[in-house]
C-alpha cells in the first residue's frame, strides 16, 4: 500500500512535468509554424527592398504595417530614403533599436533566409523579424529589416495555453478519480484478503479446538459414563464432518477461481432434473418438519442448455442454504418462470430473511448475515454459488425483507429446438 501510494505521487509529479513539458513544446511548435508562415510572406518583399535599396532606388513601395530599417555592416545607418522607414504608429528609441538589430547583422549574412520571432526595441508586442543582405556589384554592403509587430500570435499562443491547461486539468481529473477508485479498490482487496485469511483461521480452529478438547478429555480417561463417552464421539464425528466441509468447500472456490474456463455445456432435462431435487429434499424436508414445495410452472420446464451437475450444485447450495434458516413449520417453494430465451429459477423460504444493509455483500467469501448462528455453514456457500453461475455465464440475485424471509433467484438458458 505505501508503494501505492508513492506511485500516485509519482504520476501526479510526471503530470506536473507533462504540463510543463508540453506547454514549452507546444509554444515552440506554435513559434515555428508561425515563423515559417511569415517567412514564406514577408521574406519576398525584404529581398525585393534589398535589391531596390542596392541600386539607389528610392521610389519604393513600403510593405503596410511594417517597419523598415537598413544598416552598413559596421552598424551605421545605410545612408538612403528608401533604406528606412517607420509608421507614425510606432514611437523607437534608435539607438537602442540599431543596438539590438545590428546585433544579427553576422547571422543574416551566414544564414538565409533569416527570420526570427522577438521584441525589439520595446514595440508593445513581439515581432517577426525577416533580414535579407544588400548586395552591390557583387558585394554585401549592409542588410535590411522589416520588421512586423504580431499582437495575434500572443492571441494564438493564449488560446492554446488555456486549452492545453484545460485539457491537462481535465485529464488529471479523470486520472485523479480512477486512480483514487483504483487506491480504494486495492484496500478494499487488501481488507479482503485478511479477512479472508482471519476468518479461514477461525473456521478452522473452531473445529479443531473441539475435537482437540473432547479426545484430550476421553484419552485422559475423564468420561466413564458409556453414554456420555458416545455423545463426545458423536460430537467429534460432527466437527469432523464440519471441517472436512469447509475445507472442501474452500478447495471448491480456490479450484474455480483459479480455473475460470467454462464448464462444458449440453441439453439438460429439466422435468428430470427437478424431479431428482424434489426426491432428495422431500425426504430431508419431512425430517426436518419443512413444507418443502416444487410448483406446476418447476415441474414443467422446457430443456434448458447448461452444465447438470453444476446446475444440481448451485439448487443443493440454495436449497441447503434455505433450510439453514426456516425454522420448524417453514416453507420453502422452487419456483420457476420460463421466459423467451431462458429460465429463471427461485428459491424462496419465509425464514428469518436478510437486512438491507447485508444484501450487497451476501455473495462474498465467509460473509454470513445472521452473525447470531455463527455456526450455520462455513460462509462459502453462496459464494460458490455466485462463482458457478458466473462460470456458466448466467446471474443470481437475492431479494428480502428481515422477518419475512428471502428470494434467491438464477437463470440459465434455454435449449433451442433444431
């Protein structure tokens, strides 16, 4: 768990890093896309001045919106109308702006087409700056500016800081939630399995201490009534039989959790099959003074198409379960509905029933409703249950209401007629 807990912090760190990360990334994708776009636009009309400016033209047409400058290559203002320009929209410190752009003036020669994204000069907003030489008879005596001040390309790089920040919000969100899911379904597994363990243990001691007790007590030649000393046998003989059921139940659950193919299915008679239910219970069920009951609809069933001796486990596990919790005088009816593509079975009893709060967990492992009567049955046998039908793909439910008794119900499919 404290490893767990020590990777959650991780991703949320890798988050953070993925943040910034993307966002520099994205900003400088974004830059030089947007630097390619203004390259490709405005580079033709810097070497076009270049080559006017070269010839002493000063009739030029000035690119809209742009300043314009042109400096010798030792920094000085290249001395011609048409080299310099600047709107009225723009108020420059010259020196500072000469400063900054002369600065380029060795790149612009080695590297062309020259184009960078800056603020120069202290314009309110960043510029595309494309330079281009100025060559005459061969020579390169300067190079020119045009510089474009772009207030939109702060407007695209805003726009996609808060969809990229809304995005990752969004996404951390939806992270943060199914890894607390993920944290509170690892405890929940964790708290499982030591319960599973605490309560194997006690439902093996139980027995054990029992068995154990009663031979420490006969062997030490404590019991010298006859009759007496046959009661301990018969209570020895019963713990026996109680664990070797626990144990086998558990080895039952463990063999078809680790096994989780499906069991092989065929057409199954279903008249047949509840006739051989109604059989072994009617005689258990008169024994134990139950009114044990298979109505018309049970008796009558269309073939279904399943696995039998599964589908005889999980009606012995339901009915065996039943008969736990009717007392004398109780009532217990296998029903049945035939539906269009399958057959739901009900088993329902008028016994003590099951609280609401106990319903969402009666198919887990060991968990038993009636705390009262810690001895009915080792607790695995609705999870068997559960485990069964799932192997067969079909569900099980349970209704009830506390004094009224309980509903269990399950499907299987039915057989279809070729």
């Amino acid at each position: 768990m404290k490893r767990l807990l020590s990777n959650r912090k991780r991703i949320y760190i890798a988050i953070l890093i993925l943040f910034i990360v993307g966002q520099l990334t994205g900003t400088l994708v974004i830059r030089q896309l947007f630097l390619n776009y203004k390259l490709k636009d405005n580079y033709p009309q810097a070497v076009t001045l270049a080559q006017r400016i070269a010839v002493n033209e000063d009739d030029v047409t000035y690119p809209q919106g742009m300043i314009v400058k042109a400096y010798q290559l030792d920094g000085q203002t290249l001395a011609t109308a048409a080299a310099n320009r600047v709107p009225k929209l723009f108020l420059l410190d010259e020196e500072q702006f000469r400063q900054q752009l002369t600065a380029y003036i060795p790149d612009v020669i080695q590297q062309q087409p020259f184009a960078i994204i800056r603020n120069i000069g202290g314009l309110p907003s960043d510029s595309v700056v494309v330079a281009a030489p100025v060559v005459r008879d061969g020579q390169t005596i300067g190079v020119i500016f045009l510089l474009q001040p772009i207030a939109e390309f702060q407007a695209v790089l805003n726009g996609f800081y808060l969809v990229f920040t809304a995005t990752l919000l969004l996404g951390t969100f939806v992270i943060g939630y199914f890894l607390s899911a993920y944290v509170k379904e690892v405890r929940r597994l964790d708290k499982l399995r030591s319960d599973y363990v605490a309560n194997i243990s006690h439902e093996l001691n139980s027995p054990i201490a029992s068995i154990r007790a009663l031979t420490e007590t006969l062997a030490d030649g404590m019991v010298q009534q006859e009759e007496k000393r046959r009661n301990y046998y018969s209570i020895i003989l019963t713990e026996c039989g109680r664990l070797q059921r626990l144990i086998g139940d558990v080895l039952e659950l463990s063999r078809m959790q680790n096994n989780p193919h499906s069991p092989e299915r065929q057409r199954i008679d279903m008249v047949a099959c509840m006739q051989f239910v109604q059989e072994r219970y009617a005689f258990l069920a008169e024994d134990l003074d139950i009114d044990f009951q298979l109505t018309k609809a049970a008796l009558q069933l269309p073939d279904a198409y399943g696995n039998r001796d599964k589908l005889l486990q999980l009606l012995n596990i339901l009915l065996d379960n039943a008969m736990k919790f009717v007392g004398e005088e109780g009532v217990i009816q296998l029903d049945a509905v035939v539906e269009a593509r399958q057959i739901v079975i009900m088993i329902t009893d008028n016994g003590e029933g099951i609280a609401s709060q106990d319903l969402p967990y009666i198919f887990e492992r060991f968990y038993k409703s009636d705390q009262s009567h810690p001895g009915n049955g080792s607790g695995l046998g609705l999870s068997i249950a559960s485990e069964i039908a799932d192997s067969l793909g079909e569900k099980i439910s349970v209704t009830s209401r506390p004094g009224e008794g309980s509903t269990f119900r399950f499907t299987i499919k039915r057989a279809v007629d070729k």
